[in-house]
C-alpha cells in the first residue's frame, strides 16, 4: 500500500478536505478515490502503470482523482485547468494518456481531441456509480506515480517522471523538516499542474493528517476572509501573491489592518517559492504578519532540495541549506567547488530526484552528470553556509563585458525604488557586449525620468550592471505560477 494511503487510515474520521462549503474525511476520501479505482480498471486487476491525464478543478474531487489514478496503478498527468486546447493537446499526446478525464466545466474545450479515438474519455460524474468488492494491486514504490511537465523555456516543454519512491522522499522529507503534524490546518491558493501546490501544499497535509481547505478562485479578499475564521496555521504560496495580498492590507482601514496581523502571528509557518522572494516583499510581510517567510528552493525534477530552517535564522535573500537526505553541489568551468563566495551551477542527488524526461531519453541522459548528479541549469553561491541564487544560467546570469552578471541581484536593487512597481532584468544580444542588461519596469509614475532613474542606480552599484536600456511596461508577462518569463521579456526588447 502506498504510505500515504496508509497514513490516511490513522485518520479516518478526521477532516481531510474542506471544498465548496463541505467537509470531507479522510474516510470518505478513501472511499471515493477507492471507487474511481473501480471504473478505472474496468474488470482489469491493474492499471500496469496506463498514463491518465485529468483536468479536475482544485478541491475534493481532484485529490479523490489523483489518489484513485494511483491506487489503480496508474500514471497520474494533471492538465492545466487555464491551458488552452493546444497546450493541453501537446501534453495529452507527448505522454501518450490512454484515459482522459474531465470535470463537467472542461468537457466542451477537450471535445476537439476525442474524436481521435486514441483514448477512453470519462467526465467525473462517469464515476459516480457505486461499486462494492474492491481488489486494489499492489503498487511497487519504484513504479511511475505522475508526469508534470516543465515550463518550457528554451524548447518544448519536457513530461517529469517522478517514481512513488522519490514522491514519498519529497513528501516524507518535508513533513520532517517543516515540522507538519495533523493538527495543522492549511489552505490551497496553488495550481495543482505544479509540484508547489501538488506536494508541498496537499500531499504534505494529506500525508501527516492534517487539514486542506479550497477556495472557490483567488482574491486577496477570500484569503484574509479565510484566515480570519482562525482556523489555518499554516500558509504556502508564491511571491506574486504576497504582493498581491500586501497590496490589499496596505488599503484597508487601521482596524481592519491590525485584525487581519493579531490574525496572521498566530501561524506557524508560511512559506514562499517558486520564484525568488524579492527582500523587499520579505520585509513588508514582516512588518504585517510578524513572520519570516521561510523561502526555499525546488523544481519540477526534484521536488525541494534546499530550503531556510524552521527552527534557527531565515535569511532574506537566501535559499538556505540542504534539506535532509538531499546532497548538493556547486559546480564550475574547473569542476567542484570547495570554498564558499565562489559561483557555480547547482547539482542534486537524492531519492528525491526524478526518474526521466517522459520519451525523451537524450534529454534524460544530458541532465544528469556520468556519477548521476542532476544538473539544475541554477547558478549560486555559498556565503556563511546558506546558498544564495544568482540565477538561472540560461537568463538569469547575463554575461556582458566578459562579466557574469546576476539580474535577480540588479532587480533586487531596482525593486528598492519608490516609483517602481515591479521589474525585470534580462540580456539581450549585442555585437559590442555580448549581452546587453536591459530592464522591463512597472511604474507607479508614468512620468518618471529614466535618466535620473539609471543615475540612482548606479549609484548603488557598479555602473558596469546597470541597465542600458529601460522599457516601461504596464504588467510583466508571468506563467501560471505568477512567475515572470524572462524570454518573453526578452520578446518586449526586439522592436526597441
């Protein structure tokens, strides 16, 4: 039996989902997962490790799903529920799903693909049959357990296949180092197409007992709503919705203000990732919450691997240190880095660590070292044994001048200037430098002189990596994540 199955059978009458105004047990999980298991194989005692793709909206009938794709045996593949048909098209045909499965509000957009014929296609309410005398198989730990797919960057976006295994040691190692235990109470704001929302968030809670309440779509105001029942504890999200939440606090009234902070001191733990924590944020989610956010660093192909304590100094600007169980390397030009403040490309090895890119084994092979380290593509550097990232090497480290230039560290700075919003910085190519720092800027004043701007900013740091170019901008373009995607900033400086 898979552990986190068995974990739930601890907690049978304890509350395990709170979605849509009801509340759900872990019993009741069991059975409904245990029923779509049943439609599933369909008379065949084992799924033999079929890839399903779902597309089932956040809440009770998401987890119910993707437990029951797993207890069957099968390879769960959770689609995008914002994706457009081609999006969702490439990534139902690159993993080859022979089940198709979609909530009542995605059967129209899916349409166009049934046709095909290439695979059983199920709405959710198929499985709402009762069937009694369940055989489940017994699933090997080493088996594939789920496919996501990457962001896509530089080419097509790579399927991530992760075993039962190294779900289990991405799950288990969290729920130790984060301290979880079932009385925890957290809430899901996250797309479950991504390992933040998917591991860190429900099958972290799931797996120690704890409590995972769905809100029905996400405002600033249904969160504080939610927090204020007094109930949550803990709380994970992305750094875009601190912003986002910052924003909201900063407009309400004072008694609102200090209800909402007494509220926010009474958590245990809130965590931000997926995209680097501007310090400036970090602050001001301090001042509000009393909180250090606890930032950490993770992918798609690993889970986490290094994270700030839940117990001893969180570091702003800082991704802290390995995680248990986790090895990590720096590596550059002349091979492993043994002294810290010297830069170099992130490696990972682990349990924690996926299997292969789905059908694309030169991808697979070119990933990993010849002694099996996983090469993140992440350059950072170690300074009083906490890691700080410089970037990621493909658009974050600009390399100008025959510098190496960090654009997380520029946009740090950038970030500290009152008229500015938000901002990001990339290289863009050019005969003289090689790369030129350019930086895309959300203003709060449309009037704001760029000249005095670059003056400001070189005088708080070296005039070789500020910017050469500013395009001011309305939004910054951003992934489902609400992460920024730096080639399409790039796109914004062409026709400039």
């Amino acid at each position: 039996m898979l552990q986190i199955i068995q974990n739930s059978n601890n907690h049978l009458d304890k509350t395990a989902i709170l979605s849509k105004n009801r509340i759900y047990t872990y019993n009741q999980l069991l059975q409904q997962s245990a029923q779509i298991v049943a439609k599933l194989l369909n008379g065949e005692s084992d799924l033999n490790q079929k890839r399903v793709a779902f597309m089932v909206s956040p809440g009770f009938e998401y987890v119910a799903f993707q437990w029951g794709i797993w207890r069957a045996g099968g390879v769960a593949v959770p689609l995008c529920i914002t994706y457009p048909l081609p999006s969702l098209k490439y990534v139902i045909e690159d993993t080859s799903a022979e089940i198709v499965i979609a909530g009542p509000e995605y059967l129209e957009i899916l349409k166009p693909l049934v046709h095909a014929k290439t695979f059983t296609f199920y709405s959710t309410t198929d499985f709402s049959e009762s069937i009694t005398n369940i055989v489940l198989p017994e699933i090997n730990p080493e088996r594939n357990a789920m496919i996501l797919y990457t962001s896509g960057t530089t080419n097509l976006p790579k399927g991530v296949v992760t075993t039962h295994k190294n779900l289990e040691a991405q799950i288990s190692t969290l729920v130790e180092a984060w301290k979880w235990s079932s009385s925890d109470h957290t809430i899901c704001i996250l797309p479950l197409h991504h390992v933040h929302g998917i591991i860190n968030v429900v099958s972290c809670a799931l797996w120690s007992g704890a409590t995972v309440e769905f809100l029905d779509g996400f405002s600033p105001e249904k969160v504080f709503q939610t927090f204020l029942k007094g109930e949550i504890n803990v709380f994970m999200a992305v750094p875009t919705i601190y912003f986002k939440l910052i924003a909201y606090w900063d407009n309400l009234g004072e008694t609102e203000k200090t209800t909402i902070s007494e509220n926010l001191k009474k958590f245990r733990l809130m965590v931000s990732g997926s995209a680097a924590l501007p310090v400036s944020v970090m602050h001001k989610w301090q001042e509000i919450s009393g909180h250090t956010l606890l930032e950490r660093y993770g992918m798609t192909e690993i889970g986490m691997g290094i994270s700030n304590p839940y117990d001893g100094e969180r570091k702003a600007g800082y991704i802290g240190k390995p995680l248990p169980g986790v090895s990590v390397r720096l590596i550059d030009e002349n091979g492993v880095i043994e002294k810290e403040e010297i830069p170099g490309e992130i490696q990972i090895k682990g349990a924690n660590v996926f299997k292969e890119y789905w059908g694309k084994p030169e991808a697979t092979q070119n990933t990993f070292t010849v002694d099996g380290w996983f090469k993140t593509g992440d350059v950072a550097v170690v300074e009083n044994g906490y890691y700080r990232i410089l970037g990621r090497d493909s658009v974050d480290i600009i390399k100008s001048g025959g510098y190496k230039i960090s654009a997380l560290e520029i946009e740090e700075v950038l970030r500290k200037h009152p008229q500015l919003n938000d901002c990001a910085v990339v290289g863009v190519p050019d005969e003289e430098w090689g790369e030129l720092v350019v930086a895309a800027i959300v203003v709060r004043n449309k009037n704001l002189d760029l000249k005095q701007l670059n003056e400001w900013i070189r005088d708080m740091m070296p005039a070789y990596k500020t910017p050469r170019k500013y395009l001011v901008v309305e939004e910054l373009p951003r992934n489902a994540m609400g992460k920024v995607t730096k080639n399409d900033v790039k796109e914004l400086f062409k026709n400039i």
